[in-house]
C-alpha cells in the first residue's frame, strides 16, 4: 500500500473458493488482520466461530457498489482509524468500515 503496511491477498495464498473457516484459522496462527467487503462474514455462524477461535481482527467494508481502486481509496483513508482500533483491542473482534472510512467495532468475543 505504501503506507509502510505489509498487504498479503487472499488468493495469493488460498484458493478462490476456499472455506472460510480453513483460511480464517491461518489468518488467526499468522497474526494477520482482514480487510474484506464480504459483510456476510459478520452473520455466518461458522464464520463467526472461526474468526473466534482463531483471535482474528478483522474490518468488513460495509459501503455498496464499490469497485477495486475505490476499495482501496477506503482501505487507505481508513487506516489510522484501523490502526487506532488495534492498538486499543485485543482480538478476536470484527470492527464495520463505512465508505466514509469510519471504523465502529460490531462485535467483539
């Protein structure tokens, strides 16, 4: 991103359809943070379970219609904000990013 943040892709190290609760446990043993726009995530039990037992902190952008460098416009505006929350809370967590790149904790275990 150029912000002096490590960005790894999904599909750089999991295939396209790979089970979230697989890909979410590696995230969790990594340390990794995830940025996703998949607000589903939030409300999938098996999901929900997964990014507990893993201690994942993740944002979900919550703002529709958005398309990739607009996304990432969002990701980086809302980086301090992000940065500001990790600082402060422990994970596992998932925290909603507005298109304003307001950042509000959701849900927190």
């Amino acid at each position: 991103m150029g912000m002096g943040v490590a960005v790894e892709i999904h599909d750089d190290h999991f295939a396209r359809d790979a089970e979230d609760q697989a890909w979410l446990s590696v995230v969790g043993e990594k340390g990794w943070v995830v940025l996703t726009k998949d607000k589903k995530i939030q409300y999938r039990p098996l999901e929900q379970e997964a990014l507990r037992a893993s201690g994942v902190r993740a944002f979900v952008l919550v703002a529709d219609g958005l398309r990739g460098a607009d996304i990432c416009a969002i990701f980086v505006k809302a980086m301090p904000n992000i940065e500001k929350v990790l600082r402060a809370r422990r994970g596992p967590f998932i925290a909603r990013m507005t298109g304003s790149a307001r950042v509000v904790i959701w849900r927190q275990w």
